[in-house]
C-alpha cells in the first residue's frame, strides 16, 4: 500500500554473495525501505557466508538504510558470521 509505514521490515539474504552482487543487492533493499519507512529492517541472514564480501554487502545495507533512517538488525547470524564481524570491529555497526 503506498504510504503506509510498518514498524518492520524482514528481508532474506541468500548466498553466496559476489562482490558484482552488490548494487543490485542495495538496489533492491533501498526500494523496500522507501516503501515502507520503517525504523527496523531485520536481515535473515542464514544462508549466508562468514567471508568478506558478506560483511561488505551488510555493511554497505547499514549504511544505506542510516540514510533512510532505518536500522538493520541481523537475524539467524552463523557463530562463525559473528566472529568475523566482531574480528572487524562491526558487532555493533551489525547487531542482532
């Protein structure tokens, strides 16, 4: 519905996410926040990879959705995900 605002908005990641994944990734993510103009954009990111290019696609959909005053909060994370974003000193930039 145009204009209508939710609290939440849930999203699904699928990997594995190439670097060349990336624009289209924000793009998409990008159009769900300004549809919806919610606070939260909770990102399931169980079928994902703990490497580099996972973290950056993350990082970069934080980012973009700061500008939408949005917040993404990561559901499902992998221990091993967890690790890698508190070994780049993203724990708090990603929380779950």
């Amino acid at each position: 519905m145009p204009g209508q605002e939710w609290s939440t908005i849930t999203f699904v990641i699928r990997g594995p996410i190439a670097r060349s994944d990336l624009p289209g990734l924000c793009d998409r993510v990008c159009g769900l926040l300004e549809r919806g103009g919610a606070p939260v954009a909770v990102c399931d990111v169980a079928c994902v990879g703990a490497d580099a290019v996972t973290v950056d696609a993350l990082a970069r959909l934080q980012l973009a959705a700061g500008r939408h005053g949005c917040q993404v909060r990561l559901r499902r994370p992998s221990n091993e995900l967890r690790e890698l974003l508190a070994f780049m000193g993203l724990q708090d930039v990603l929380p779950d």
